[in-house]
C-alpha cells in the first residue's frame, strides 16, 4: 500500500492518504507535546515504540472482542488503519489517583480505586479538551446514546484485558486515554494509540513511572522510560 498525500498532521502522528479510500497510512513522529502543546520537545525513538506497541495492543484487543482501527503494521513508524472519522471524545478510565484527578479532587497520587472510573473530554485544542459527562455530548451531538454506551463497554474491556496483561509484566497500568472512530457503515471501532503517551504505567515493585509523565514534570530518563516498557512488552508478546 502506497502513501498517496498527506491528510493531517497531529502533535505525534501524521496520516496520508491510500489508493484505497477506505485505508490510511498512520507515522508515528518521535515529537512530543504536552499541556495542549504548550511544551515541546522529542523524544528519540517514541515513534517506534509507540507504533509498534499500539499494533500489540490493538492486536491483543481484537481477540478479546474489542474492534479496532488496525489492518497491518507496514514499518517500524507506518501502519496500515482504516479510514474513521473519529468521535471526538477523549475517554480516559483510571484505576489509580494519579495527574488531573489527583489535581482537581485534592488527592494524592496512587490510590487505588474500588473500581476504574470513567470520564469524558471533548475533543477541542482550541477549548484545552473540556471535561463534559454524557448528557453534555448528547447536547453536542458529538455521539449517540448508543454509541456512548458501546464505548464505555469497549472502554472497560480494554482497562481489563491491559490490566491483567501489563500486570504480567510487571507494570501497574493507572490510567489511560482512548479515542474511538467510526468507519463509513457506521461501525464504531478503537482508534488512535496505546501507548506511553496515552497511558501511565508504573513498575509494579517500585512505582517508577515509565510513561509520558517523566516528560511532562522534567523528571529525565524519558528515553530510558519508552525503551524500558517496549523491552518488556516485547518480552511477551500479546499474542
Ligand atoms: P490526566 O490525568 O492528565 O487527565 O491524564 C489521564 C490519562 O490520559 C493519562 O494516562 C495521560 C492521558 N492523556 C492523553 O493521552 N492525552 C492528553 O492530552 C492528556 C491530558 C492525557
Ligand atoms: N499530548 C497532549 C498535548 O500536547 C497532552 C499530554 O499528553 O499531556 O498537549
């Protein structure tokens, strides 16, 4: 499959075109932002950790009954997705206090929860990604209640299959964000990644953290970090 033109260019991806109109080529870029792109920087080597990763995950979840965007992993950077116009909605699921909700209740980080939460952003640079709950998206017309409601399934099936796999090696998975699209017919499907961008892991033992985080707060072995997850996920391969 061939690159046609280039499509869009986000802070850690860009996507072309295909031949096929229902297939575009995702590139992982080693950029990293974070605060809605207020700090920049790169990370050497997060794209193909972050590429190759996600194709794990994506390809552990299809087995478990989650659909997902991924047809084929073309390169070390490329992959191969179909086509979504995606939900703009960011859903982020926690099963420990940790970042913005440690932040906005006045808690410290690391508690673990009864059981994982959920909650919603809307989709918006412009905005900062604003906190909405469901009935806010419905009046956005951002989704359907159905549509909602499959994704908040699909949500809590992915925290569960990731949970239990990440544990295995060695990592406590606190919390993460997904994104979902929805192909021509309608179907609702996983999107975007899964990665040390969009997820906090902590080493099991000794709360490391070896995510995005080492980034975001200065705290140096960035680098180090990705290598460190990739080593250990590729240790065991999901399937
Ligand atoms: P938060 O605690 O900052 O709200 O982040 C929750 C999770 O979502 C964390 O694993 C990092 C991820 N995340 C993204 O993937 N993109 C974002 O823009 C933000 C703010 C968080
Ligand atoms: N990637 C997001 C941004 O640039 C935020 C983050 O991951 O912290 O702003």
């Amino acid at each position: 499959m061939q690159k046609v033109e280039q499509l869009y260019e986000g802070k850690a991806k860009k996507v072309y075109a295909t031949d096929d109109p229902a297939l575009v080529i995702v590139s992982y870029k080693d950029d990293a932002t974070a605060f809605n792109g207020l700090k920049k920087g790169t990370i050497a080597g997060k794209g193909v950790v972050n590429n190759r990763m996600t194709n794990m995950m994506m390809r552990l979840l299809e087995e478990k009954g989650v659909p997902t965007h991924f047809v084929e992993e073309l390169s070390d950077r490329e992959t191969l997705v179909k086509k979504v116009k995606i939900v703009p909605l960011e859903v982020i699921i926690r099963n420990v206090s940790a970042g913005s909700f440690s932040k906005r209740y006045g808690v410290k980080e690391g508690i673990v929860f009864d059981a994982p939460t959920i909650e919603f952003s809307y989709k918006n640079d412009e905005l900062g990604d604003p906190l909405l709950n469901t009935y806010h998206a419905l009046a956005l017309k951002l989704a359907t209640k159905e549509e909602i409601a499959l994704i908040e399934k699909y949500a809590f099936t992915v925290n569960e299959v990731l949970k239990e796999y990440f544990l295995a090696l060695g990592v406590k998975l606190i919390d993460f964000k997904l994104e979902f699209g929805k192909t021509a017919d309608g179907t609702i499907v996983l999107a975007d990644e899964i990665s040390p961008d969009t997820c906090r892991f902590w080493d099991a033992k000794t709360d490391e953290k070896l995510d995005k985080d080492r980034f975001r707060r200065d705290m140096g072995g960035v680098e180090d970090a990705y290598r460190e997850i990739f080593k250990r996920v590729t240790s065991r391969p999901a399937n």
